[in-house]
C-alpha cells in the first residue's frame, strides 16, 4: 500500500450562512460522491463541523468544495486540520 493509498481523516468547521441552505445534505452527497466516510452535523454556534476519512487527494476535493458549499451558502471561514485516518466509519451521515 502506497503513500497515496493511505486513510487520512479531515476534520473541518466551517462558518457563515451554512445552516438553513442544506449544506449537511450537499456535504454528504459530495463526500459520497468522492467516496469518503465521515459525518456532517450542524453545531449550536451556528457553524457545521465535518469529519472525513479517505484518500489525501479526494479529502483535498472535498476541502476545496466546502469553501463555497451549496448555492444558497456563504461561507465566511473554513478551519480544517488534518490527522490519520481511523477506519471507523462505513458511510457518510448526517449528526443530529
């Protein structure tokens, strides 16, 4: 397994009119899109936070994508980091 093979995990938040504007629902048809694993929830600070795991390059896609998210979003900011993928989800949901 090469260095391109490997899982990594992105962890995100981001921030401005992301709530409301269906960004979870376009967020989990992206990274399903991309074939990732994760999650996406809203948070009570009015941001969404992210978490998903895969490839470096389509983890990169998916990053890139959340910088404008769906077409009734405004994004303001996105804080992401990065950290070695953990195997531990089977899809991409939806957190309540």
């Amino acid at each position: 397994m090469g260095d391109s093979d490997r899982t990594e995990r992105l962890v995100a938040r981001i921030s401005g009119r992301v709530q409301g504007v269906a960004f979870r629902w376009a967020t989990r048809e992206t990274a399903e899109r991309l074939g990732l694993t994760g999650w996406v929830r809203n948070r009570l600070d009015g941001s969404v936070e992210l978490v998903a795991e895969g490839e470096r390059a389509r983890l990169e896609q998916l990053l890139q994508w959340c910088h404008q998210g769906p077409s009734m979003a405004v994004v303001e900011d996105v804080n992401a980091r990065w950290e070695p993928g953990r195997g531990e989800f089977s899809g991409f949901s939806i957190r309540h």
